[in-house]
C-alpha cells in the first residue's frame, strides 16, 4: 500500500476509542497518517439535544478540518460504518472528493434495544477472558456490564433522570468513581439518539456512489443485501473472529491482509 497522502479519517464503535491503527497498513514504516474523529460525551446529548443529523454535520465539519484538501477516506467501526456512509454522501454533497469508505462489521442497527443473544455473546466474551487469564480486562468487562444493566434498566427514564440529576453536586463525584460509567453512558445516549435516525436510511437508502467496502464476521451476513442497497459496488469480504475480537492476535493478520487487498483501487493520490 502506497502511503497516501491525505489521512485516512477513522470512526470508532459507539464506546469510543481505536485499536492499533498499524493494522491498516502494509508495513511498519507506511506513513499513511490516520485522523481519529470522536463523538460527543453524554453531556452534550443531555444539555443541548444534539441530534442525529446535527451530530453528522459536526462530523462532516471536524473531517473537512482534519482533511483541508484531497480525497477523503473513511474507516468506520461498527457504528462509525454507518455514520460513514452518511458522511459520504454528505462531503460528496459539499462538493469534496470521496475516495473510499471501508466499514468494520457494521452490522444493521433497527432500534436502540439490545440485539438478539446478547447475554449469551456477554456471557462468552467474559469465559474468553477467564480462560486467558486477562483478569484485568476481566474486571474492566464486569465493571462496564454492570453500569451497562443500570443504565438499561433506567429504559425511557433515563433522560429525565439524568436531568434532573445534571445540576446535582454528587453526580458528577459518583461518575467520576469510575470512568467506565461515562464511557457507557456516553455509548448508550449515543446509540439511543442515532439508532432510529440509522433505521430510517433504509427505508430509501441514497446510493453512495464512491468505493466501499465491507469487513464483516459471518454473523452479520444477513446484511449484506441492506448495505448493497446503499452502496451499489460495495465489495463485501469475510473476516475472522467475532465483534469484539477482530483486533485480536489471531485474527489481526487477516484483517491486515484483507484490508490491504480490498482498499488497492482505492484512489492514491
């Protein structure tokens, strides 16, 4: 992979974060740089309403900054597949290139609630750990599933608590026992205010007319019909592992190589 010149913008899952963005590359010394654009944290969807489409513009904004001129390129992590389809079309509307958009298991999202066998990936995911012996990543995943459960629990109340308790003086002391607790109240108001914004781009899915491509696990292979519908030339490739595995040592070589051998037509310049 030649090393581009303009970065590659890379939009991380609902949690936030990015993984060794080595992966993307050819070899070690590729000076292909990567722009990693985050999403707001739980106040800013609590103070303002921030809106799904409000969120896309900020988005588009921030990439435009990060990438004052070229072809502009996107990596889109679960989530971020999805907001980079629509940023897509949006930069293509502002009149910038589209280069390329590559999304990671970006499975199809219909509502806020918790997808189908949840407990049973939760309950697997935390074996896989035990059997590692990773007991410090254990610990993390149990904190963030237990302030994962209170914040489900709170359902629809949410919001309204989370108002009321904004200006309280003990709050931000409680969330601050523990970053986890931001992270996962940040991710769950993310998901509940773009989910039924994501849904509603298939009803009449505007074709994104730019390469794409789309790196999934072969338990989201039922939505490949629904990406095809938004990007017409999507290539679509199989990879390895499960969701929360894909950036491990076992499955990240193929990643690498799959990536690498997807993205050659992507524009070079």
């Amino acid at each position: 992979m030649t090393a581009w010149s303009s970065p590659i913008i890379f939009l991380p899952g609902a949690g936030g974060g990015a993984p060794d963005l080595g992966v993307f590359r050819d070899r070690a010394d590729n000076a292909t740089r990567f722009e990693v654009v985050g999403y707001p944290d739980w106040r800013r969807f609590l103070s303002n309403g921030l809106s799904a489409e409000a969120l896309i513009a900020e988005l588009a904004e921030e990439i435009v900054v990060r990438v004052p001129q070229g072809p502009i390129r996107i990596i889109g992590m679960s989530i971020g597949g999805h907001f980079g389809y629509a940023l897509g079309l949006r930069l293509k509307a502002m009149g910038r290139e589209f280069a390329g958009l590559c999304a990671i298991d970006s499975f199809m999202i219909t509502s806020s609630a918790p997808s189908a066998g949840w407990k049973a990936r939760a309950l697997e995911q935390g074996f896989a750990l035990l059997r590692k012996r990773r007991f410090s990543e254990l610990r993390q995943f149990f904190r963030s599933k237990f302030w994962r459960l209170l914040i489900r629990l709170a359902g629809g109340r949410l919001t309204l608590f989370l108002q009321s308790a904004f200006s309280a003086r003990w709050f931000p002391s409680v969330l601050a026992l523990d970053p986890l607790a931001e992270e996962e109240l940040s991710m769950r108001l993310l998901v509940r205010t773009t989910a039924p914004w994501i849904a509603s781009l298939d009803r009449e899915p505007e074709p994104l007319n730019a390469p794409a491509i789309l790196l999934r696990t072969a338990l989201t292979a039922s939505d490949d019909v629904a990406w095809r519908r938004r990007c017409p030339n999507m290539q679509i490739f199989e990879i390895p592992g499960q969701h929360h595995t894909l950036f491990e040592p076992e499955n990240v070589r193929a990643l690498n190589e799959i990536f690498l051998a997807s993205t050659r037509d992507w524009n070079a310049r």
